[in-house]
C-alpha cells in the first residue's frame, strides 16, 4: 500500500508539471499539442468577425475593373483619393492634360466707329472673325484666330502684322487644365458595390468599366 500512495504520488507530481508546462522539453509532448492559446490571445476585435454568407463568397471571387473621372484639377483628384483610400480601395493614377486655348485678338474697339472700320478692313482682306466672348474686360473686340497654345498665337499675330495689320495681342480665354482619373484594376464584387453605393461627394462623379489608358498618361501608384 504504501508502494502505492508512493506512486500515485510521484505520477500526480509528474503530471502537475507537465500540465504547468515545464516537462514539454523533456517530454516533447507540450501541454498545449494540438491547440494554439497565444494565437487565440493575440485577436483583435474577435467579436467582429462575421461568417460570409454565399452571396458574398461570391461577389468576393468577382473581378471588375472600375475607373472614376475625368477629375478636374488636383483638389478633385486629392478629395477621391482620400475618399477611396477611407474605402479601402487601392487606385491607380491615369492623368493628362487639356489644352488651353489662346487667341489672336484686336485689342479693346470701344468707339463704333473705329470698330465699323476694323470690320470692313478684315473682310476687303477676307480675314474671318468674331466677337470676343468670355472676358468683359476686354470688351468689345474681335477674334481673329483661335490657338492650342501661346507660342501659336503669337506666330499668328507676328503673321497678321506682316500683312500691315495693327493693334493685335494674344489673350488667353482658358489656361490648360489637369485631368485626372483613378483606376481599380481588380475590384471584388463587395468592394464594387460599396464604391456604387458610396455617398461621398468626391464620387458623385460615379464610376464606369475601365477604358485604355491615353498613350500620353503615365500609371502610378495612389492613394
């Protein structure tokens, strides 16, 4: 008996350590074989986790490409980046830029008369024009020719005045401009829904199936 109580014993002290962990070198049987607390310990927000229904699985496995703009100017495209990084949605950057438009005009032809003989002067010289619109401080006056940029205006005058035409300058009607679009190349189902059904300002402008990136644009990372 007493044999006994003595073995009971030492297998109770045996197994009191192994449980504590304290035999896994020795025994290579670790108390926690088969489970993993400090994975378990290491959660966060467990409670958030949710299983997906089979609609989701799914849209998961869907793949789009979805593209938002044209975005004018960079205050618009800085406002979607935020938006669609709040999103979490990953974008990449298409832009280009609009061309300006500069003219070849008469300067200010404020008394009638003076203007009445412009008139008749590019017509005898079969020189279309046109009012010019879009900047009252400089008018009244004509357009004589419309430019992609400066430097082309300025050779239409320099041209006009060859000709013995006087009182020309170039004026700029629209400065060039900055476009902008942002493109998810693979977005999942749910990730396409919720960018749809956002209702930020930034992507009231709605998003489209993608279209080929312009030859003159360069993709970068955004956002």
């Amino acid at each position: 008996m007493r044999v006994l109580v003595i073995v009971l014993l030492v297998v109770n002290a045996l197994f009191f350590a192994w449980s504590r962990g304290w035999l896994d070198t020795v025994t290579g049987l670790p108390v926690d074989a088969g489970r993993e607390p400090q994975r378990l310990a290491a959660q966060q927000h467990p409670e958030r986790i949710q299983p997906l229904a089979a609609s989701a699985v799914a849209a998961l496995a869907q793949r789009s490409c979805l593209e938002l703009g044209p975005l004018d100017g960079d205050a618009a495209l800085a406002a979607a980046q935020a938006a669609l990084k709040a999103a979490g949605a990953d974008a990449q950057l298409r832009s280009s830029e609009l061309p300006g438009v500069w003219v070849a005009a008469t300067i200010r032809l404020a008394d009638p008369d003076f203007r009445a003989r412009k008139e008749a002067t590019y017509k005898q010289m079969h020189i279309a024009f046109e009012p010019l619109d879009g900047l009252a401080a400089e008018q009244p006056a004509f357009v004589l020719s419309r430019h992609a940029s400066q430097a082309e205006a300025g050779s239409a005058v320099a041209a006009l005045e060859r000709r013995g035409l006087k009182g020309l300058r170039v004026l700029a009607l629209k400065a060039p401009q900055a476009r902008h679009s942002l493109v998810i190349e693979q977005a999942d189902g749910l990730l396409a829904a919720r960018l749809k059904a956002s209702k930020d300002p930034a992507l009231a402008g709605g998003f489209r199936a993608c279209s080929a990136a312009p030859a003159a644009s360069a993709p970068s990372a955004a956002g």
